[in-house]
C-alpha cells in the first residue's frame, strides 16, 4: 500500500535499523523504544491488523511467530521478553500494518496499561 508508513519501510522507502529480514517478514527497531530492546516485527505484505488475517496468511503468520524466538536469541533476549500485538481502536493501534512488538531488557509489568 503506497500510503502505509510500514509499506514504505519493507520497501526500503523510509529508512529503519534492521535486525532481521527475509523474503516474507521484516524486523527492526522502533522509532520510540519502550524498553531497553523494543523491535517490530511485520510481514512484508500488506495485512492492516490481526482482524483483517485470512486462512491464506496462515503459513506467513506462522512463519513470524516461529522467528519470533531467533529473533529474541538475535538480540540477547534469554531472560525473557514480551511479544505484543495492539489490535484496533480499543487495542491503541496506531499503525495500521500488522506488527508485532518484541521487548525485552526490563521487568515488564501486568496488566499492561
Ligand atoms: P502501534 O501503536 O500501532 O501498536 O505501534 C506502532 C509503533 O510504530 C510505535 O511503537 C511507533 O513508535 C512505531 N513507529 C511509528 N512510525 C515509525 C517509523 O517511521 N519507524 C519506526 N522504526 N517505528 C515507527
Ligand atoms: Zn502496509
């Protein structure tokens, strides 16, 4: 979509700091980091949120999730971390392409806020 800012990043039309990439999904950090490590997680496709997900996306969304945990062990996550999905108006999704948060190097606390 030639209007979404997560587009613009996968398409390397807006610069961001990778830390992991292939074919389908791209990973980098946040531009406001909440926590020591905070990184995004997107696939490379255009989904606006967890609600727009279709069956077809089922192996690009299980992709993600399984990079999940290299990618924690990419950036020294082995005392934990958080993986966060803000879905909608109520969820405070503030952007509309679908991405994951990772946060690790803190305490996080519960319930989120
Ligand atoms: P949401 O609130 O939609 O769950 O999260 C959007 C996230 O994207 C926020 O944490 C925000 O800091 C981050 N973000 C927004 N614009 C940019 C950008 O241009 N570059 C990067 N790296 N992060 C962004
Ligand atoms: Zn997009």
């Amino acid at each position: 979509m030639s209007d979404c800012i997560f587009c613009m990043i996968a398409n390397q039309e807006i610069p961001s700091k990778v830390v992991y990439e292939d074919d389908r999904i791209l990973v980098f950090h946040d531009l406001e980091p909440q926590a020591p490590v905070h990184v995004l997680m997107i696939p490379k496709k255009h989904i606006a949120s967890l609600d727009e997900l279709t069956e077809e996306d089922a192996g690009l969304i299980g992709h993600l999730m399984l990079k999940v945990k290299e990618v924690a062990s990419l950036l020294g996550l082995e005392n934990g971390y958080r993986l966060v999905n803000n879905c909608g108006e109520d969820g405070m999704q503030t952007v509309k392409h679908l991405h994951f948060h990772l946060l690790g190097k803190r305490k996080m606390i519960w319930p989120p806020g």
